[in-house]
C-alpha cells in the first residue's frame, strides 16, 4: 500500500480535526476566567461538545479522502465508537481508514450494478454496508486497541517532573526535524492528545513553543546577518516573523534545504531549548494552535515568551556564526 496515500488521508482527517480542537480548547480556557458566570458557562458547554465531535471529524473526513462522500457516514460513526469506546485517537484513525476502505471494497462489488439501481446504491447501499462494515469493524478496534490507548493518553496527560523535561526536549527536537512533515505532525497530534485529555498541556505549549522558533530563527538571522542572504531571501525571512508568531512551522523549510548541514542543528537547537525552557517553568496552553495570539490564555505565559525569544536567539546566532557568506556576485 503506497505510504503517501496513506499519509494524505491521515492529514486529511488531521485537517478537518484541527479547528475542532483550537475552537473547543479556546472556548474551554475563556470559560475558566471567572466573569459572568452564565456566559462562562456557555462557553464552557460549546466548548465540550465541540471536543466530543474531535475524534468522529478525525475519522470521517480520513475516510472521505478514501472513499469520497460515501466515506463520511461509517468514518463519523467509526470515530464515535472509538469515543464511546475508549480506543482513542488510535481508534479513530484506525476506524477512519477501515470505514474508508470498506466502502471502497462495496463500491467494487457493486461496481457492475445496473444503472437502474445507481440511486439505490447510493441512498441504501454504501451507507448501510459502510455503516455494518465499519461498525464491526470498531468492535475488534476497540477490543485490541482501547487498553493500549488508554495508558498511552494516561501517561501522555500525567507527565510532569524530569520525564516531562525529557520528553519536552525529544519533541522539540522533533518538531524543528522535518519541519512540518510527517515526524512534525506525529509530535503535535501527540500534543493534541494532550490538550484532548487534559484541556491544558504543558507538553502541548512545549510542542508549540518548538515549533514557533525555526522560522522565528530564521527571520532573526536574515536581520542581523543580512551579508549572509541574497535580497530575496532577505524578504522571505521577513514573512517568518508572521509564520513563527502563528506556529506555521514550513517556513523556515526554504532555507533548511538550501543548507541543512547548517539549518538542521540550529534549528533543532533553539526548538529543544525553547521546549525544554517552557518544561522547566511549567508553561501550560488549552488551545493547541495559535502561536502567539494565545499566550494571553497560557499559565506562566511570560515563560513562553522567554523560551521562544531564547530558542530564537540560539537558532539565529548558530546560523550567523557557521554559514558561509554568500558570494559577492550573489549581492543585490
């Protein structure tokens, strides 16, 4: 089975998931601040009912990228069930990707149906088969896979101390490694688990902060080492300021690929530092997105700040102090 396809439908559900999950984590920390208490709590109930839908959005729209439209009705039930029944997000991918193929393998069987039967194919037989397959298949899922998932999201929620710091530095160095690729995005979903359990991550705020720092790196260094940067490149730095500020790690990959002998540890540097500062200090976030609009909902947020300006400053001297000057003919 071809890797990418596989990867693109798991992104494809982690995509639609997201706004789920920066929407509820928002309203979920806005209703902790005490103000009028009916609208508190209004937003506290928008907020868990907009969670409850992550998991049935993870696994539906991955079985759409599979099946098309077809695929959304067994992919949100399988997603449902794995909520229900305590296999996680492992459940829900796994759903995802069973409701998807199983209306795929329908469609094939029915695939010489007369045309006369079309309409009743897709009213009746793709959702009811797809419904029956996916459902069944949620049974063995969630039998395999729900005691694992459970330890995994008990001990992902309930990290503190030094193994909190030794994680935190492992998925800061992580997140600055392919810069948005499929290791990036394995990390921050570990994150996402995180906020889903807990509502507020230290772990996640880790992850963010990591993330942030190798565009803001990037940006720092074409600033203060512009004889190292053509005029062009000069300009893309300037656009990672707002990248980095909203946790959009990708752009810093231009210039990771242009010299990743050089990009590579300092990126990876100022993102294990930057991590492992928000550890120490216990930096919490509810929203796993959001970069620095959010630092006004984060515990301890003035720590953020210091870990992302120290991450910044790290990455930046790195790349001003190893990477060659560019040749003069290069110079706008």
């Amino acid at each position: 089975m071809d890797r990418t396809k596989l990867y693109k439908h798991l992104m494809n559900g982690f995509s639609f998931m997201i706004p789920f999950v920066v929407a509820g984590g928002i309203f979920l920390a806005l209703s902790s601040l005490s103000l009028f208490e009916p609208i508190m709590l209004w937003m506290e109930e928008t907020g868990t009912v907009t969670f409850q839908y992550i998991l049935p959005i993870l696994a539906g729209y991955i079985a759409y990228s599979i099946a098309d439209r077809p695929g959304i009705l067994p992919g949100f039930i399988a997603g449902a069930l794995a909520l229900n029944g305590d296999s996680g997000f492992v459940g829900a991918i796994l759903g995802g990707f069973a409701a998807g193929y199983s209306v795929e393998l329908i469609k094939l069987l029915t695939k010489k149906i007369p045309r006369s039967m079309i309409s009743m194919k897709t009213i009746l037989i793709l959702p009811i088969f797809g419904l029956l397959f996916a459902s069944l298949s949620m049974l063995l899922i969630n039998f395999l896979f729900s005691p694992l998932s459970i330890y995994l999201e008990t001990q992902i929620v309930e990290l503190n101390g030094i193994p909190l710091i030794i994680v935190a530095i492992i998925a800061g160095a992580l997140m600055a490694f392919d810069l948005g690729g499929p290791v990036n995005k394995i990390v921050y979903l570990v994150g996402v688990i995180a906020i889903f359990h807990a509502h507020s991550s230290i772990l996640m705020a880790s992850i963010m902060a990591a993330g942030m720092t190798p565009p803001l790196g990037v940006a720092l260094a074409t600033l203060l080492f512009k004889n190292l940067y053509t005029e062009e490149e000069r300009k893309m730095g300037k656009s990672n300021w707002i990248t980095g500020a909203s946790f959009i790690t990708e752009g810093a990959i231009p210039f990771a690929k242009k010299d990743p002998k050089v990009m590579r540890p300092a990126l990876i540097i100022g993102s294990v530092l930057a991590a492992l500062i928000v550890a120490i200090i216990g930096v919490s976030v509810p929203a796993p997105h959001g970069g620095i609009f959010v630092v006004f909902l984060m515990t301890n947020w003035w720590g953020f700040l210091i870990a992302i300006t120290a991450g910044t400053v790290a990455s930046a001297l790195y790349i001003g102090i190893f990477t060659k000057e560019i040749d003069e003919f290069d110079q706008p």
